[in-house]
C-alpha cells in the first residue's frame, strides 16, 4: 500500500510507502461508518516533481468492479432529489447533501499522468493518490476539514459551500445553503476555544467552478484536536442539518455506500496536522472509473441544476484522465 500527497499550493510531494509496526503518518475515514485505511511509516519522503519516480504509480493489477452499486440515471436521480426536496420542506431542514457516483467506462489509464495533470489544474487542493491491494482512489480536493500548528496550537478551517460556475451570479439558493455551514462550524468552534476570529465570506475558485467560503482560526488544546475534527464531521456542507437525521435521509435517498468520498483524509508531518474533506475523488478499476459528486439540495433547489451541479463536479477527475 502507498500514497502520493501534495497539499494546497505546494510544488513538493509526500510519499508514503507503508509497513506494519510503524506510526501512523496518514488515514482515509470514510463518510460513516465502515473501513478506515491507515498508512504507517517511519517518516514522509518528500520529493519534487523531477524525483517523483513513475515506478511509484506502478500497479501489478487493476481490480475489476464487480460491486453492485446503484448508479441512477438522469430521471432516476431528479426523483431522488424531488424526495429530498419533499423531506426538506417537511422536516424544515436548512440544507440536505445528495450524491451520486457517476460510471466512466476506460479501456486504459496512466495514473500518473493523471495524478500531474491533477495536480497542475488544480494548484489549490490536496491532490492524492491511494494505492492499495484492494482499491485505487484519486482525487483533488478544495475543502480543508482542519489545519492544527503544534507550534501555536492553532486550528484554521472554512465553511465551503454553494457551487456554480465561474462566470456565474450567485443567487438566494446558494448564499442560503453557505449560511448553516458557517453557523454550525461557528457553533462548534465555540465549545473548544474562546479565541476565534472569522473571515468574511468570498469566492473560491477551484478549475471552472467556485464557491462561498468562510475562513476560521481557533487556539485548540492538542489533547481535544481529535474530538473536535469527530464534532465536525461530516460537516453539513457534505452531510446536512440536523447530522444525525440527515445522514439517515442520506442512506436511504441516494442508496449506495459512499465509501471514502465525503469522509476524510488525515496527515501529519512534523509541524502541522492536516485533515481534508474527500471530495472530488473517483475510485479506479480496471476498464472503469467511478467518481462522485454532490450537492446542498435546500427547498429552494432546482433539481435539473443540481443534475447539472453534479455534473461539473465531476469533470474535476473524469475530465482529466489520461
């Protein structure tokens, strides 16, 4: 098992080839419940693009897919987010995160002209790479769970949340949905520390679509780190509000397992502790690729432009395989 890292606007890249007995320098947590990969190491190999050797992106066999996963189609998933809206109405709820996983059948792929061309369209993320016996995951992804300075003890992190592209207006709908984000993290924030300060909310752009976002910063004792990232997440802008009532929605509207998408990535090096929201991230088979995208659905949503919000999300991967 290995993996490749290179976090937001750095040109240099983590390696980590994992062995039992090691200390755990990274971890894939899933959306809820279910397996957690940890990487363990006696250190992270840093390297630049130049070092970054093509016999690292080597895989002996690509696994076939044979998991039975539901894929909905156009009309399928509008029924999905018309339930959705319903509950929402019902229920009185801010927002409701749905997704789906969209197929993308591949005769071949070179994972690492992949992973560069990741990586140079998308200088804002975390770009990775996951390798393992049993599944390959890719992805390139905006959002920042937590950042923690074991120097300062400071955390940052950011609501993020509405979605359109680029050249776009934003509208009720969006600013509406970035609103309960900022609440519930500002919420939280507020049980682990009396130092917090808080950005105004503004654009951020991520290839050809942006987002509202919100930054915070929080002195944090190290010993409460962990409960607080487990507080956070999953955050409503992947899950919704109430968590608890929503994440139930969430299983039994969408009807798959979301695996490691909207879970988490965690990493540690030697000053600071990383954690980033798994977003737009596929997973890779042999003659398939798998990527997943959401959206906010509130009551205000359409969803004909939530399909189409999907959609572009999930042009970050599919549109750059090679």
């Amino acid at each position: 098992m290995k993996a490749i890292f290179r976090l937001p606007f750095d040109e240099k890249f983590i390696l980590i080839h994992h062995h039992e007995a090691a200390r755990n320098v990274a971890s894939f947590f899933p959306f809820t419940k279910g397996k957690t990969i940890h990487l363990q190491a006696d250190h992270l190999e840093i390297c630049t693009s130049e070092e970054l050797k093509s016999s690292f992106f080597e895989v002996e066999n690509f696994l076939e897919n044979n998991a039975e996963m539901n894929i909905p189609q156009h009309e399928e998933y509008l029924q999905k987010l018309e339930k959705a809206i319903e509950i929402i109405k019902q229920n009185n709820l801010p927002k409701l995160v749905i997704s789906r996983p969209i197929a993308r059948e591949i005769s071949s792929i070179n994972l690492e002209k992949t992973y560069q061309l990741l990586c140079k369209k998308y200088p804002n993320t975390l770009c990775y790479i996951l390798i393992s016996d049993e599944e390959i995951w890719i992805g390139a992804t905006p959002e920042i769970l937590g950042k923690f300075n074991k120097k300062t003890h400071e955390l940052f992190t950011m609501s993020l949340a509405g979605t359109l592209p680029v050249d776009e207006e934003w509208s009720e709908k969006e600013i509406e949905e970035q609103k309960p984000v900022t609440h519930y993290i500002s919420e939280i924030l507020k049980k682990y520390s009396s130092e917090i300060t808080q950005s105004e909310t503004y654009n951020h752009i991520s290839g050809n679509i942006k987002h509202l976002r919100t930054d915070f910063t929080a002195k944090i004792e190290d010993k409460r780190l962990e409960e607080l990232i487990e507080e956070l997440h999953p955050t409503p802008a992947v899950c919704g509000i109430p968590k608890e009532f929503c994440k139930e929605k969430i299983i039994e509207i969408e009807q798959y397992n979301r695996e490691f998408y909207a879970g988490y990535i965690k990493i540690e090096t030697d000053e600071e502790i990383y954690y980033f929201v798994n977003l737009r991230c596929a997973k890779i088979y042999k003659n398939q690729v798998i990527a997943f995208a959401g959206g906010g659905i509130t009551a205000l949503s359409s969803p004909e432009k939530e399909w189409r919000e999907t959609e572009l999300k999930s042009q970050a991967i599919l549109h750059h395989l090679q």
